[in-house]
C-alpha cells in the first residue's frame, strides 16, 4: 500500500487590486498580533505606509520591520536566533532577498510565513525552497510554501514592467521543464507525478488565454506563479517548474559580468530549448510577441559569448539531472540558432 504524502499549501491567498492595505485584517483573521516583518531594500515608503497603516488599524504589532540587504545563510541564522519569543507569524514583503529570507526563517522557526510580493517577476514567493547564498555560492535550501499569499494587484501594475515579463518568461519555462522531466522518464526512469507535471503545464495555457498587463493578466499571472510552487510542494522536487533552462540561467548566474533578471534568462532559454526539444516553439513565441517579452530583451541585449559558455557549461550544472541537454552535444545547434533564427536577431551581441 502506498504511503501518504503530506503537503503544507496555502491556506490564504488573496490576489487583487488593494490587497496590501487588508493585510492586517488578514493577520488578524489567522489569529495573529505580534509579527516580524522583513521587507525589501528600497522599497517604496508609500508600500511601507500601507502596509504599516494596515497592520495598525487591526493591532497587529510589528515587533521588528527589518530592511533585508543580503540572502546571506548566515544572516538568516543570526536573525534567526535572534527572533523574539513573542511573535507568531514572518511576513515577507518585497521581493527576492526578502521573500527567501523570510521564507527560510519561518521553515527554521516552524512559524506560518506569509509572502507579500510586490511584482511578478518569477515564483519564487511560492516555491518550497530559498536562494541563500552559502559559502560564496547561490544555494537552493529547502524551506516551506506560505501560509498566505497577498498579492496588490495595483502595486504590481506599479512596478517596472520589465520585472513583469521576467514573469511571463519564468511562467513559460514550465513547458520545457515539463518536457525534460518526461525525457528523464523515458531515458532513465525517473518517475513523474502526473498531477504536478499537469498542473504546472496547465498555468502556462490559463496565462495564455489572457497574457495582458492589466488587472485581469496580473491577477493570473500570479495564480498562476503561485500554481507553479504548489505543483513543486505535489512532487517534492523543482522538476515540474525547472529543467534545461533553468540550468542555463543558473550558469549565466555564475560566469556572466552581469546577470540579467531570472525570468528573462529563463525566457530567452526556454525559447532555444523548446526548439531543441522540438516543441511548443510556436506557444512560446506567440506568447513573448503579444507581451512585448522579445522587444524588453532586444532593449538590453545579451552577450552572445556568455551564453554559448552557459549551455556549455549547463549540463554540468546538477548532478544526475537529465534534460535535453543530456542528449548529445547540443552546442552546434544552439550556436546555429543564435545566428540563424530570426526572432533572435537583436537580441544577442558579441
């Protein structure tokens, strides 16, 4: 008899326009008075004000508001010994190094973390692991989803539209990650959990039907987003949300004198896999031309040396990690399309 497997997801989400300023009446809902908030560096005051004013309107205490500088692991385990006893809830608001610190500090501390991204730029405030860096390197550390998640719509149409379709490109690679997962089946018999590997295809194709940036499009971008981490929490692994290109995006991470937003690395890979994979070349390109994706990298466009290093380089990245890459030597064929493929002219420089 197969044993059950239990998953934590979350038990409030609420993603809409004017959302922040409710999140005290939220907290209060959960039962919660006294929380430590860790938001992100530079953020807006007018989002600090909100969500303060918030928190005030219904008592809720903020015993600490920390601005959060670094992901150190290092810094999470100071913070982490420093947590006042009180305290019952960690909110993080912002994004990346906020939302990883404040994630990993409530899976050390086993108390409920509520994710307050303030832009969409890639699942990461609903993923089950934190990107620490650990020893000089960026690490993968495993964490819990959040209890909450609160998304303002309104002060997501706010942030740069860039960090938007760093989004879109991080939603889209789930359709090559999908794929290099079945690969894996097929060449090595790594199993598959048909429900995650369904749920994550199918927030690309909701997005699909609505790719807009306007209320509607970033109330499903971020269900979707969302929808991504939950199908992560289903597998136990990152499989059904990362594959091939996320390998190149995190070699670019590594070797690149400037990395770029996750999404557009992840993006721009997801198109060159989908066409080594043979797949869903179409769906991806339809979708980078109606939400401008091409013309934001065109804008700023990648080394083309840096990248030829990163696919080289990429298959090393995991250990017993198969995808495509996995295959053979892919290098020519990427190489190839770097200077052959119309929709990637502008876009890359030497």
């Amino acid at each position: 008899m197969p044993c059950e497997k239990m998953i934590s997801v979350p038990g409030l989400v609420r993603i809409k326009p004017g959302a922040l300023a409710r999140l005290g009446i939220y907290l209060r809902r959960d039962g919660h008075s006294r929380v430590l908030v860790l938001a992100s560096q530079g953020l807006p005051q007018s989002i600090r004000t909100t969500a303060q004013e918030g928190l005030t309107r219904e008592g809720i205490q903020a015993s600490d508001w920390s601005e959060v500088t670094s992901n150190r692991f290092d810094d999470a385990a100071a913070t982490f010994a420093a947590l006042p006893k009180a305290i019952t809830a960690i909110v993080g608001l912002g994004g990346g190094k906020a939302l990883d610190m404040a994630k990993y500090l409530g899976f050390l501390s086993r108390l409920p973390y509520y994710a307050v991204p303030t832009s969409l730029s890639n699942d990461g405030f609903c993923s089950p692991q934190s990107s620490l860096t650990l020893g000089g390197k960026r690490r993968s550390l495993a964490a819990a989803l959040p209890q909450g998640v609160v998304i303002d719509v309104d002060i997501c149409l706010s942030a740069p539209k860039l960090l938007w379709h760093s989004g879109v490109g991080d939603l889209v690679s789930k359709l090559t990650a999908v794929f290099d997962w079945k690969l894996a089946f097929h060449n090595r018999q790594e199993p598959v959990d048909d429900l995650a590997a369904l749920l994550s295809d199918a927030t690309v194709h909701q997005f699909l039907d609505n790719p807009r940036f306007d209320v509607a499009g970033m109330e499903t971008l971020g269900t979707a987003l969302m929808l991504n981490g939950i199908a992560m929490e289903i597998c136990g692994s990152s499989r059904p949300a990362s594959g091939s290109e996320h390998l190149i995006s995190h070699a670019l991470d590594a070797l690149s004198a400037r990395p770029r937003l996750h999404g557009l690395q992840v993006g721009v890979a997801t198109y060159l896999m989908s066409r080594l994979q043979g797949q869903q070349t179409e769906t991806v390109d339809r979708l980078f031309v109606e939400t401008g994706f091409w013309q934001a990298i065109a804008a700023d466009p990648f080394s083309r040396a840096e990248w030829i290093e990163a696919v080289r380089q990429a298959p090393n990245i995991k250990e017993d990690f198969f995808t495509v890459l996995s295959l053979h030597d892919c290098l020519p064929q990427v190489k190839h399309m770097l200077d052959q493929d119309p929709r990637l002219a502008g876009c890359f420089v030497a």
